[in-house]
C-alpha cells in the first residue's frame, strides 16, 4: 500500500455527503485536494473543514465548467495524479413518472459528466502514471425501482471502469467503489430540493457512515492494482443480483411491489424534508 500524500486529486461534488468525507480524509493524509461543487456556500462550508484545500464552483454537466475545472487544476500545481467522479444525484420515481428534463438530468450528472471529466484528465497522467475513482453503487448490481435510471447509470460507470482498465497505460489504474445505501442527504435531496448547511444534519437518509465510502476511495487510490470494491463491504454480496438465478428470483418478487416501493421510498424522503 502507498501513501496519498502529496498527490494532487481532484473530487468532484466535495462540497457535501461522501465527497465532501473523502475529500476532508485525503487532505488530513497529506493530498493536496481539490474539491468543485454547484453550490458555493456548500463549498466555502467545506473548505473550512480543511483549510488546506482548493475549491472551485463548477458544474459538472457544463463542458465549459468541466474545461476550466481541468485546466484551472492543472494551472494550480501543474498536474493531477488521481481523479475521484463523485458527483452524482438520485431520482426516486419509475422511469416512465420522469420528465425528459429529469432523466436527461441524471444520465448527464451520473455518466456523461464522469464520461468527460475522465476523457480530460487521462491525457494529463503521461508516463508517471494516475488514478481513476468511479463512484458507482450496488445498484450496478442489483437495480430495483424507484432507482432503475439511477442504477442504469452507474452500471454505466461501472461498465466503464472495467473497460478503461482495458485500453489504458499500465501506469494508470481505473478503480469502481460501489456504495450500499449510505447516510447522506441524496434522498431528501432529490424530493425536497438543495438543503441549506444548517439543514442538511437532519435530512440524512437510512444508511451506513459514509466514511466507510470514503476509506474505500483512500484504498483505492493507494492499491497497486484497479480495484472493484463495494461499501462498506459486507455489500459485495450483492454482486449475486447480477447473476441470472437470483435476478429471474429478483424479477418475479419485486415487479408486483414496485408501485408500492415508490411510494415508500416518497413518503420517507419526503419525512426526512419535513423533520429539518
């Protein structure tokens, strides 16, 4: 195992949940952080966690956002060594409840912003070397309602870990860390709008301590080999979902109580909302 100090890494949504953990873990061991996130008194909130970091509004869905987050990165220490695809959002609904805006919105933050941000950075690595954090879930695995876009994408992501570990340098190593359900604030998020710094304490949903994420990420970016690892890890069982007998099983219970999982899903996100 090496050692992140020193690194230049660039996280992406380091303003709030996992991010903003991992972000705060990787500056304490001594990387030199970056974090970039849509909200700027969520960043300056962050920031002053460590004080250390950089933080620099961007949002990820812009291609010109992504541009200047790169090169403003790159003009700041002269390289990156690792980048951790963090930001993303949730959408609890079927897919056929979801405007065009909202699923265009999602595929967009989950997938085609980490698509480009990866296509920026791994030209950067040269012959040193660097390292690729994607931000995947369990849902990659075993996708169920009201999550099915939202595990679509990150089985996108996941997909695009293990091939970029197929074309990329040896130097470089492409790593997927898929979380279970984690105590953050996506949920209430995603039904009750963007929660103020105040607020945000008490909109977390059901779930484990996300540093459990963010040690993941840390082990990620000091192993010597692309890793594959969920979160906290008594979740890898869930790769049995993507096996055929156990997904036929998932298919014939879950399909006849999906309406009633949506529903479930709204009416506690929507309790989290009201309790801040």
């Amino acid at each position: 195992m090496r050692s992140v100090a020193g690194k230049v890494v660039l996280v992406t949504g380091g303003s709030a949940g996992i991010g903003r953990l991992t972000a705060r873990r990787l500056a304490r061991a001594g990387a030199h952080v970056v974090i970039c996130g849509r909200d700027q008194d969520r960043l300056d909130a962050a920031l002053a966690e460590m004080p250390d970091a950089v933080g620099i509004r961007c949002d990820v869905t812009d291609p010109a956002d992504r541009e200047l987050l790169v090169r403003a990165v790159v003009e700041r220490f002269g390289r990156i060594d690792a980048l951790v695809n963090n930001a993303g959002q949730g959408r609890v609904a079927k897919l056929a409840e979801l405007s065009a805006e909202q699923a265009r919105s999602l595929v967009d933050v989950n997938f085609t912003a980490v698509v480009e941000l990866t296509r920026l950075v791994l030209p950067l690595f040269g012959s040193r070397g660097g390292q690729v954090v994607m931000m995947s879930s369990i849902g990659a695995w075993v996708p169920v309602p009201p999550l099915s876009l939202y595990s679509a994408t990150k089985a996108g992501v996941l997909g695009l870990a293990v091939g970029l570990r197929r074309e990329v340098p040896r130097g470089v190593k492409v790593h997927a860390v898929c979380p279970g359900p984690i105590r953050t604030e996506w949920l209430s998020r995603d039904l009750n709008g963007r929660p103020t710094e105040q607020a945000a304490p008490h909109r977390l949903s059901a779930g484990s301590d996300p540093e459990h994420v963010a040690r993941a990420v840390e082990r990620c970016l000091t192993a010597r080999t692309s890793r594959t690892v969920a979160a906290p890890r008594w979740w890898e069982i869930a790769r049995l979902g993507s096996f055929a007998p156990v997904s036929r099983v998932l298919d014939v219970v879950v399909a006849p109580a999906s309406t009633a999982i949506v529903r479930l899903a709204r009416r506690y996100g929507r309790h989290l909302g009201s309790s801040s």
